[in-house]
C-alpha cells in the first residue's frame, strides 16, 4: 500500500514524476529483495497502480477543489450570461433592470 503524498510532491509535473518514480523503485527493489522477478511488465504495471494513487491525491487536495470550484464558477457565470442575453428582452419587459439597484 502506498503512504500518502505530501502536497509538496504535487505542485508540478517534475516533482510528480520523482515522486511516482521514486516509489515505484522503492516497490521494485523490496520485491527483487523476496525474490520477485520485475521485468518491464511489471514495472510498467506498479507505475500505473502509482500514477493513480499520486492523481487521486492530487484531486483530493485543497488546491484542486480550489481550482474546481473557479472553473465551476466561470462556467456557470458564462452559461448565465448566454441566458440573460437570449432573453434579456422579454426579461426587460418584464422590468428587470441592466444595473443593479
């Protein structure tokens, strides 16, 4: 099982790829010491099952729920403005005013 990743290891795609890399090494190395043949299969496979682990932390990390919740915010603001432009007229003659009273 792998430990948790420090948010430091998940600023920036470098110290993602040392972080992932030096796990995966450390896996490999405690599996050769049981006598576990590695080839690159297997590498490749614990690698994958890593990257997963190091993406999920950076989903649940503060940052990206941050980020999610701009992104979210932007997108609904846009969607909003279509909507008031679509039916602006009909919303005006309804008295709804351009500025904010």
């Amino acid at each position: 099982m792998s430990r948790p990743y420090a948010v430091e290891e998940l600023l920036s795609f470098d110290r993602m790829k040392r972080a992932v890399g030096a796990r995966v090494v450390e896996m490999a190395e405690q599996a050769l010491e049981t006598g576990a043949p590695l080839d690159q299969q297997k590498l490749g496979e614990l690698t994958t099952q890593e990257w997963k682990v190091a993406k999920e932390a950076v989903r649940n990390s503060p940052a990206a729920r941050e980020a999610a919740r701009e992104h979210m915010q932007k997108v609904v603001s846009q969607l909003v403005d279509d909507m008031i432009k679509s039916d602006k007229a009909e919303l005006e003659a309804l008295g709804v005013q351009e500025k904010n009273i």
